[in-house]
C-alpha cells in the first residue's frame, strides 16, 4: 500500500507528480493549507511538524519532499530517475534536488507576504523586494544549467527535475519571464508530460492562487 497525505499547491506535488511518472497505485489523501487540516492527529503522527508531503510506503512514513523523491528513485532504480552513488552525475543530482528547497524557501517567503499575512498592512516591501531579488538569483542559476539542454542533467528527465515541480510556475508568479527564456521552456516541457498532467488533475484546483502574477509594492 502507497499513501501520499498532499495539499495542492504545495511542496507534496513533487512526491503526487513522481508516483505519476513511476506508474505507481497509490492512494491520495488530500488536505488544505488554510483550513488547519494538516494539523489532524493522523497527519501529525506521520510528519513530527504537520507538514506535507508525508508518503507511507513499504510499512514505513517518509515526510520532506527532498528525501521521498530520493527514496523513490532508490526504490525504483528501473525508472532511471535517480543517479547511483559513483556515478558521474551524483554530485550534480544531489545538488539540485537540494538547491530546490533553497528556492522553495524563498517562495514560501513570498507566499507568506504576497498571501497569506492579513492585513495587508502587515505586509513588508522591504522583505518581498530582498526575497524577491534572492528569488531572480536562483532563477539565473536555473537559466544558465539549461542553456542548450532539456533538463537539469546530462542524462535527461530525474527526479531533479520532479524536484523543481513545485517551483517552476510558482517563480513565475513573482518574476516576470523576460530574460528567462530557458527557464520558461523548461517550465513548457513540464507541463507536456503526461505524467505531470495527471498529477495535477488527481491534486484537483490549486485554491490558494487567485492571479497569475503579484506586482511588488511601493516602498
């Protein structure tokens, strides 16, 4: 048996869009970041903070995204998503799945002020402009890995790049495109795998997002 405990909109559509891609049965147990839902028993017992993504699996519970997709392209070494240990790319595989929850910091720290602080008053433009300057330099970094190719490693398509699910369209939201032509057609690659489409239509709509992009206020 396979549980994934998910929110839309949230760092568990890494784990939703892998399982997807391994063709894997699972069940999808869904919660709401603005409802206090993740704060169930049940959640709690399975990830120590009340967080998503926790994923029960061989009759164990994993939670943070960044060691589940490492398990699952250990676990699953036939979908060729991970890098084994030696290989040449191992350095490289780990760093950017970790560097994705750098930029996911970042985001959440935009989420926070652009969002969910209320009232807007308590907002600080000195903070989304810092954030959002922090933001454009992990994008640059992204921008130039993928000059003249698909993905982030030489090998193709891994779990490196199921990593950056959660991040790529949310960047997007914050900083416009311009300048960053190869991060958009990554973004664009994303979206046309069939995997990654049926991910997102088993999460249901993202509740949390009511425009495209957040303009940063004067100040």
């Amino acid at each position: 048996m396979i549980r994934l405990h998910h929110c839309p909109g949230s760092r568990s559509m890494r784990v939703l869009w892998a399982l997807e891609e391994l063709g894997l049965d699972y069940d999808l147990v869904s919660y709401r970041l603005d409802d206090g839902s993740t704060r169930r028993p049940e959640l709690m017992a399975l990830s120590p903070a009340g967080r998503v993504p926790a994923l029960e699996i061989d009759g164990q519970a994993i939670f943070e995204s960044g060691a589940i997709i490492e398990y699952l392209c250990e676990r699953f070494p036939e979908a060729g998503l991970g890098v084994a240990p030696g290989a040449a790319e191992r350095a490289r595989f780990l760093e950017w799945v970790h560097f994705a929850e750098t930029q996911a910091n970042i985001l959440q720290s935009l989420n926070i002020q652009h969002i969910f602080l209320r009232p807007a008053s308590a907002r600080s433009p000195a903070m989304m402009q810092l954030e959002t300057r922090r933001l454009i330099k992990t994008m640059q970094a992204q921008e130039a890995a993928l000059a003249g190719c698909d993905w982030l490693l030489d090998k193709g398509f891994s779990g490196a790049d199921l990593m950056m699910a959660f991040n790529v369209t949310a960047c997007f939201r914050f900083v416009r495109p311009d300048g960053f032509a190869n991060l958009a057609a990554y973004a664009a690659r994303i979206a046309e795998r069939p995997a990654y489409a049926r991910a997102l239509a088993r999460s249901g709509e993202d509740v949390l997002y009511t425009r495209d992009f957040y303009e940063l206020p004067e100040g």
